[in-house]
C-alpha cells in the first residue's frame, strides 16, 4: 500500500470517525479508509470527511438498547 500524505485535519477527521466504532471494527475501518483514500487522485478535508462518513456506516453496530437491566436513565 503507498503512504498517504494527510494533514493533521484529516487525520483527525479519521480518528474522530474511528472513535464510535467497537474496538474489533476499528482496524479494518482504518484499513478501508486507507485503501479507499489511495485509490482516489486527490483528497482534501472534504473527501475524507465523506469517505470516512460511507465507511463508518458500513463498520458501525448499532448498539440494542431494548436489552437492558432496568436501570436505565430514560426509559
């Protein structure tokens, strides 16, 4: 895989979108965004906002909040 250049923006973009993810999800989404960023000519702050945006839909689990131990705040 080549290097990408980012700036600290992005990155942190990247970081930011890895954060809600589980722990398990969080390498393969790293890899994704990396491999979806080195198949693009140009990005920017914008393309890697909407590239992280598409790939955290598809790593992201949607936590079941109907299972629960009745202690919740707001129910």
């Amino acid at each position: 895989m080549q290097l990408l250049a980012l700036s600290d923006a992005e990155i942190t973009t990247i970081m930011s979108a890895c954060r809600p993810l589980a722990v398990e999800a969080r390498e393969q989404f790293l890899l994704a965004v990396a491999q979806t960023l080195a198949g693009l000519s140009e990005h920017g702050d914008g393309v890697v906002y909407r590239v992280c945006r598409e790939l955290q839909r598809q790593f992201f689990d949607v936590p079941d909040l109907s299972r629960g131990n009745g202690s919740a705040k707001y129910r």
